[in-house]
C-alpha cells in the first residue's frame, strides 16, 4: 500500500513540474518577443535621430558668404556625403565597457544623400527672401511709404484727376481755336479776290474819275466811262468831217474798252469760283470747330462720372501709426470745376456760319452790280449815252464793292472779320499769358532733361556690367523665363505730356500701395530685400553735374565710381540697363518726373485764384517744373527734400527708390538680376547651390530571439523595414531645407 501511494505522488510532481516548464516557455518566448519588440522600437527612434542628425550636419555646412553678406542660405562646397557618413559612423561607435550589456548593438548598414532646390530657383530664391524680411519689411512699408503717401492721397487724387481733365481739354481747345482762326483766314483770303475785282475796274482807291482823252491809255474799264465824253465828241466832229485818222482812233478805243470788259469779265469769273471754293472750305474748319467744342463738352461730363483711381482711397483709409488724415485741399480741384468756361455756346457757331453766308450773299450782290455796270458799258461805242450816267455806274458798282471790301477784306471799323477776330481775342484773353508761361516751363523742362540726356549719351559698356549681363542672361535661362525690355524714363519734351505722364506715374504708385495693404505680395518682400542689402548710387553726386556743360566726359568725371556697378546695384535692380549711365538716367528721371507731379498739385492750389482753367493749369505747370528743378538740386545737396510744402515729411534718395521699386512690377527679371548681382559679388552661382536635403540611412540589429518567429508575428512588414536572416534592417528618411 505504501509503495502505490507513493507512485502515485511522483506522478503528480512529474505532471506539476512539466506544467510548469511548459508556461514558463511560453512566458519566456513572449517577454522573449517583447525584448525584441522593443529593441526594434528603439532601434527605430535612434536611427531615425541619427538620419536627422547627419542631414542637419551636412546642411550646417551652408556657404558663409552668402549668409553674411546677403542673409542666404545654401549648402557651400564639398560633398555632403561625406559628412553624413562621418556623422554616422561617429554615432555608431559605442564605448567599450566590459559591464555593459550591448541591448541593441546597431550597426550602420548603409546611407545616401540627395540635395536638390538650387537656390537660383525663383520659387526657392523667393521663399528665402520672404523668410529674411518677413518681420522688418512690413514696419518699413508702413512706417516709410504709408506714413508719408496717406497725407497726399486725396489731394493727388485730385491733382491727377484735374490735370489729365484739363491737359485734354488744352490740346481740343487749341485745335479748337486753330480751326476757328483757318475759318476766319479762308473768309479773309476770299475777301481778299474782290480787290482783283475792283483793280480792273479802277486803278485807284476812291470813286473819282477825270476826264480822258481817247488816245489815252485804257486800261481798266472806269477809263471807258472817263474817255466816253471825248468819244462823242470826236464821232460828232468825224460826222461832219470824215478823218481817217478820227476813226481809227474811235476803233482804238473801241477795241480796247472791249479788251478792258473781258479782263474784268475773266477776273469776276475766277474770283467767284475761288471765292465760292474759299466759303466753302471755311465751313469745314468751322464744323470741324464746332465737332471738337462737343467733344470737349462730352469730356467734360465723362470726368464727372469718372471713377477716380481707387488706390488714392485705400491709401487714405489705411491706418497709420501717426494716425494722420487725408483730406482734399478744395483749390486744388477748382478749375477741373470751371471746366464749362472753356466751352463756345452753340449759338456763336450759329452765327460763325450765318457769317458765311452774309460774306456769300455780300459777293453777289456786288458781282449783280457789277454785271449790271458791265452791261451798261458795253454800249460804249453808242454816242446818245450820256456820259455822267456812265461815270455814275461805274461810282456807285464801285461803292458797292467798297462796301464788300470794307466788310471782308480792308481793316477798318466796319470790316466784319476783324470785329469777329477782336470778338475771339476777347475771349482768348487770358491765351498769351498761358502760352507765356508754356513756353517759360518747356525751356525750364529742357534744363532739367539735361542731365539726363548726358547720361543718356554715355552708352560705354563696363567690363562689370558685361559680366552682370552674362549673369543675369544665365539666370533667365535657368528658369526658363523670358526677358523683357528695360525700364527708362520715357522723355516728352511738351510739359502737358510730361505732367500728365507724372500724374500717372503716382496713379501707378498709389495702386501699387494700396495692392500691398491687401496683401503683403512677394515683390514687396523683394523690394525690401533689395534695399536692405544692395548698394545705391550717391545722389550728392548729382547736386555738381548740372554745372558740367552737358559734357559727357565731365558727367564720367563727377560721378567717377558711382559709374561702376557695385554703388549702383538698386538702380540696376529697377531698370536693368547694363552700361554705367542708364539706370542712373532713369532714376533722375523718374525723381524728377515724381517731384514733378506732387509739385503741380502745389501750383493748382496756389494758382488757383487765375480763373481760367487754362490758365492755372499751365501757372501749375510752371510751377512744377521750377520746384522739381530745386528739389533735384536740394536732393543732392542736403540728402534729402521735403515731401511736399503742405507736409513736414521729408525724402531721402532711398525713399524714393523704395516707391519706384514698389511702381515697377517685374519682379521675376528682379530677382535675376539680384540673383546676377549676388553671384558677381560673391563668386557664388546660385543656381548651382542647393538648399534641400534628402538623406536616408539604414541600420542592422541581430536579433536576440525568435527570428523567425518576428517573421511571422509580421514585425518586418513595412517598406522600412526587413528581415535577413537573424538580422533586422531599418530604413528612415530625413529632409531639411534651409
């Protein structure tokens, strides 16, 4: 009995035990499996770390040049493999520690690097232009052009609106007078014909007619009424005494007063066919008038319903710090109000064209008398006329036609065209003087356009800019863009296109502004990037030019190395001319043509008590062009100019250059030639310079348990991941960009 008892009991141990055995190994291979689970998990953080770690390494490599000197940031020179693998390696090798138990035991199986976002790229070029000024560039906008632009906002509105108004009014309303006076030069030419006329009647002003001889001379056909009294007399004595010598003396006379009838005859026929040809023609500049008076008309009420520039408002509602208003200056508008002043009634065409016909209906009544008188002379040889009647008829034909000549051809009192000429002069008044000072603001527009035709002769390539044109050409072609022509200030030497083309210059400016209020755009950061970090022309050396005499040479001289690219790299910027004088020509010139607007916007206020609208514009002109003459000189003399006499804010050069760049919207052929000026600087290429970097590493880990169960469990599944043998890899990528 014992002994079954105790089999019995080493059965029961034998069944505990492998019991036991059997979950302690399923316990151990699962915290087997969880060992390695978690050994992969880290291997994934480390080799992750370690991936961004290299690539962070090898960009920290960027070219020191570009930072410093240009806030840019690319890889410099060198392979960037090469560091990526030091840095790995590096991290890799552990610390021999004899205690220490190697959990993970890591292992670099390989690695790669792809760099690829060249920084001559625009888009990448840009983002880091965007990323450099993205804090300081808004405070500089606002404090620098909105602070100054909002006060002049609506006065320059105005000033724009009345000067391109009345600079159109200006051009019909002298066309409008040079056709009136062609009208009123056709009546007199034609007036003039009736003279003819009266010569072949008699020779002498006045009526009076002495008796003649028949063997006088008879040349004009008051001398046939003159000679007829003797005529009879000679036929009455031939009657009684038959002289040979008598009748040919009769037919002498004869064949000569019939001679001195067909010259008249032929004079009246060409004179009313050119006097009818002359009418005629009188009518056309007049409807031609009268067709420019209703389009002045129609101009004028197109301006009243014209939509005015909207930037000027939004400029003006911009909120500032110095919280400043904008309000019109009402003078400033006024004579775009009395526009209507310019405008002839229609009733003065009216009479204009009346006056045609009185001139028509004048002429033929004169030519009837004529005829008439030319009837009764052709009776010359009759001897039972009486001659006083004849002398009669030819004074009072002649009276007649005096009559006519006073009225259209002979200055005097009555002469009609004359009191029609005196009539338009009256209106006209104010004409000489506008027309004065047109021609003082022309020749004053042509002292200041001096300096820039000499800089505008001065054509000579440096060998810089050829190297910047080289440049700048790579760079378009890397970006697959096209080129497009160079911005200069166009000049017209009329000062109403000149003020007028100025006006819509700050058209342009204040549109460009307010675009910005609504979205700060990538060409406003560039803008700023420019003038933050690209040099610009001296200005003061400006201020001595004027005195060089229009010399190129002198001009060479004076600005000396302001003619070499790397102290005019804004101005090159903006207009892109690749010679040493072309940028520096067109930014005078835009100076000036600025200077000139808000200048005439003063000269309307100030001139606006003048009254005719004309008048005060051509008062504002010259006004303009005298104040932006001295703000030039004041620019490069003292560094900077008072933005406008109503307003304490002052300009620098760089001000100014800050709103041309904002006018001048061709920020891709910007950025070329900043990116040309940054490679020409730095001996850097930027579209050989990359800015991204794609780095992969892969690490290997023996596993310590269960490889193939790992394989089944599935743990290897993913694309960064695999299994070889008792070997577990691990692939993880990294990207940095600057």
């Amino acid at each position: 009995m014992f002994g079954k008892g105790r089999n019995t009991k080493d059965g029961e141990s034998g069944a505990v035990t492998v019991f036991l055995i059997l979950i302690l190994a399923v316990m151990f291979g699962f915290i087997a499996v969880f060992i390695d689970y978690a050994r992969i998990a880290a291997l994934h953080v480390q080799t992750e770390r370690l991936t961004h770690a290299a690539v962070r390494s090898v960009m920290s490599a960027y070219d020191p040049a570009l930072q410093q000197e240009y806030g840019l940031f690319a890889y410099g020179e060198g392979g960037g493999e090469q560091i990526m693998v030091k840095v790995l390696n590096d991290s890799a090798r552990r610390t021999a520690r004899a205690e220490a138990l190697p959990l993970m035991n890591m292992k670099l199986d390989s690695s790669s690097l792809q760099m690829e976002r060249e920084l001559g790229k625009y888009a990448i070029f840009n983002e880091q232009i965007r990323e450099e000024m993205k804090y300081k560039a808004p405070v500089d906008f606002t404090m620098e052009v909105l602070e100054k632009l909002k006060p002049l906002s609506q006065n320059m509105k105005e000033a724009s609106h009345t000067v391109d108004l009345l600079k159109r009014l200006q051009k019909l309303y002298d066309r409008r007078e040079a056709k009136l006076d062609d009208m009123l030069e056709k009546q007199r030419k034609a007036g003039a014909y009736m003279e003819e006329v009266r010569k072949r009647i008699i020779k002498q002003r006045g009526t009076y007619m002495p008796n003649q001889y028949i063997w006088d001379p008879l040349e004009v056909v008051a001398d046939i009424a003159a000679q007829y009294k003797h005529y009879v007399h000679v036929y009455e004595d031939n009657k009684k005494s038959v002289d040979d010598v008598k009748i040919m003396q009769m037919e002498k006379y004869a064949r000569r007063a019939r001679k001195a009838l067909d010259r008249l005859r032929q004079v009246m026929v060409q004179t009313g066919e050119e006097h009818d040809k002359l009418l005629l023609q009188a009518k056309e500049p007049l409807n031609e008038a009268r067709q420019i008076n209703e389009e002045m008309r129609k101009v004028i009420v197109q301006y009243k319903q014209r939509a005015a520039n909207a930037g000027y408002d939004e400029v003006s509602a911009a909120p500032t710090p110095s919280g400043a208003g904008s309000n019109a200056d009402p003078s400033v508008g006024s004579a775009r109000q009395r526009a209507e002043d310019l405008l002839v009634p229609s009733n003065e065409f009216e009479q204009w064209e009346a006056g045609i016909e009185k001139q028509r209906i004048a002429i033929n009544t004169a030519n009837n008398r004529i005829t008439s008188m030319m009837r009764t002379l052709s009776f010359y040889t009759d001897p039972f006329l009486n001659a006083d009647m004849l002398k009669q008829e030819v004074a009072s034909t002649l009276k007649e036609i005096d009559k006519y000549l006073n009225a259209y051809a002979w200055a005097g009192p009555a002469n009609v065209l004359d009191g029609e000429a005196r009539t338009m002069d009256t209106r006209r008044g104010p004409d000489k003087e506008r027309k004065k000072m047109e021609r003082e603001a022309k020749n004053k527009l042509k002292k200041a356009y001096r300096i820039i035709e000499v800089l505008s002769k001065g054509k000579q390539s440096a060998e810089q800019f050829q190297v910047v044109e080289q440049y700048y050409n790579e760079s378009i072609s890397f970006n697959q863009s096209s080129s497009s022509p160079s911005v200069s200030a166009d000049l017209s030497y009329d000062t109403y296109d000149a003020t007028g083309a100025s006006m819509d210059r700050m058209d342009g400016l204040y549109e460009a502004a307010s675009n910005l209020l609504i979205q700060l755009g990538d060409e406003f950061y560039q803008n700023e990037y420019a003038l933050s970090y690209f040099h610009h022309v001296d200005f003061s050396r400006f201020g001595s030019l004027a005195g060089s005499g229009g010399n190129v040479g002198n001009a060479a001289q004076i600005l000396g190395d302001q003619l070499e690219v790397n102290n005019q790299e804004v101005e090159y910027i903006l207009y892109g001319f690749h010679n040493p004088t072309g940028n520096l020509a067109s930014a005078y010139g835009e100076i000036f043509a600025m200077r000139l607007a808000i200048r005439t916007m003063e000269g309307l206020v100030k001139n606006s008590s003048k009254g005719n609208p004309l008048v005060v514009l051509a008062a504002a002109l010259l006004y303009g062009v005298e104040k932006a003459i001295e703000d030039i000189i004041m620019l490069a003399q003292k560094g900077d100019v008072p933005l406008s006499d109503f307003l304490k804010f002052r300009m620098t050069y760089k001000d100014h250059l800050r709103l041309f760049l904002m006018l001048h919207s061709n920020n891709e052929r910007k950025m070329s030639r900043m990116l040309a000026l940054i490679r020409l600087n730095t001996d850097v290429n930027p579209a050989e310079r990359r800015t991204y970097a794609k780095g992969e590493v892969k690490n290997g880990m023996r596993l310590w348990f269960l490889p193939g169960v790992m394989k089944m469990l599935g743990t290897a599944s993913k694309e960064d991941e695999s299994i070889k043998g008792s070997v577990y890899y691990v692939t993880k990528t990294a990207h940095f960009s600057y």
